[in-house]
C-alpha cells in the first residue's frame, strides 16, 4: 500500500527518534548535569526501548557527541556560504562599499533559535566546554577573510582579531540565549554586525564622541 503523506518513512523516523533523544538528553542535562544521565533515563524520557536506542548510538557520549557534530556541520556549512557571498559581493552595501555580514548572521540567530534549548545547556555553565572552543574555532576560522576582504591595513595580529571577535561572538550568542532570545534575529544580527565591524568602542559612542 502506497505511503501517504503523514505517514513516517524511514528516514523521518529515524530523524524523529534522533530529535527525541536529543530533546531527552537536553531536558536530563538540565535537570541533572551530563554526568547523571544514564542510557536509561534517556530512553525512558524519550519513551522508547533501549534496543532503538543503540541502533543509532554506542552510548551516551555517542549521542552527545553526534548531537554537538550537527550542530557545527550546519553552522560551518552556513559560514561557507557566507564567505562566497562576501567574496562574490553579494553582502557589499551599494551606499560605501563596506562588508554588510548582517544575512548570514540573521541566518545564524534564525538556526540557534530553532535549537535553542539544547544551545543554552550545551554553552551555558554545565555544558559542554570542548563544544564551546570548537564553536568558536569556527568563527574564528571563518572571521578573518570576512574582516580583511577589502584590502584594509589589519592594525592588529591577526590571530589576536580572530580570537577576540570569536570570544565576542559567542559571549552574544550566550547572552541572548540566557535572556530567553528577548530580541529577534534581525535585531541581533544588526546588533552583532555593527560590534564585528564598528567595534564596541564606537558603539559605545566612545570614538564618536572623540571625532566631535
């Protein structure tokens, strides 16, 4: 008999029970820390047998880890994409020339919000910490053609940019998470455009003030 549309094949159940265990094992990590859990409670809070479970895991760690690669591929893959607009002048503002990331990190905000739940566990104080520098190894990677594609003098060692604008990334990221993403994605792209590219000092309204 043919499937019909709502029926599940597969591939999306296999999506489905990866999402529930993901979803398991950010609810458990919030209530008792990575190291409480066990195959188990995730099986139990996924609601499904512990057979299922290592069809698609080896343990705990597994899913953790596999939940965590996701997460990067598909941020490393929207970095990529961004660069080639950069480089194709797809992002260059027609008014001045200047760089406008502000689509590609809309995108961003529009992805962390759709996971933001295991985001805010996974970066926040009980989370996991090599996620954490491997996030930022991506922007760090991925910032520095963005910030010299035009040419400018780079006043700075570069090493020293990347690592303080991939620290200053994520401590944004972190930040609206813990706020409850009290802003859009629109506005925090803005947001965070205007600091990579003005610097906090300026919109602060500290050089500003000084060039008056």
């Amino acid at each position: 008999m043919p499937l019909s549309e709502d029926t599940p094949t597969p591939d999306r159940r296999v999506l489905r029970t990866k999402r529930v265990l993901r979803d398991a094992l950010t609810a458990l990590m919030e209530e008792k820390g990575f190291d409480g859990i066990t195959v188990k409670d995730l099986t139990e809070r996924a609601d499904i047998n512990r057979g299922t479970f290592y069809i698609h895991y080896r343990d705990k760690y597994d899913l953790l880890e596999q939940s965590e690669a996701e997460i990067i591929g598909v941020i490393e893959s929207m970095a990529a994409e961004g660069f080639q607009n950069v480089v194709q002048g797809k992002w260059t503002n027609q008014d001045n020339g200047a760089i406008d990331p502000s689509p590609f990190v809309c995108k961003l905000f529009v992805y962390l919000q759709e996971n933001a739940p295991f985001m805010r566990v996974i970066l926040g104080a009980g989370g996991d910490p090599s996620f954490q520098k491997r996030l930022r190894e991506v922007i760090r990677q991925r910032a520095l053609p963005i910030l010299t594609s035009s040419g400018g003098e780079v006043l700075v060692p570069a090493d020293y940019l990347t690592a303080y604008v991939s620290s200053a990334h994520l401590g944004v990221i972190q930040n609206w998470l813990d706020n409850g993403m009290d802003l859009p994605p629109e506005q925090m792209a803005d947001i965070l455009s205007k600091l990579t590219l003005l610097g906090p000092g300026h919109v602060a309204g500290i050089t500003r003030k000084k060039e008056t």
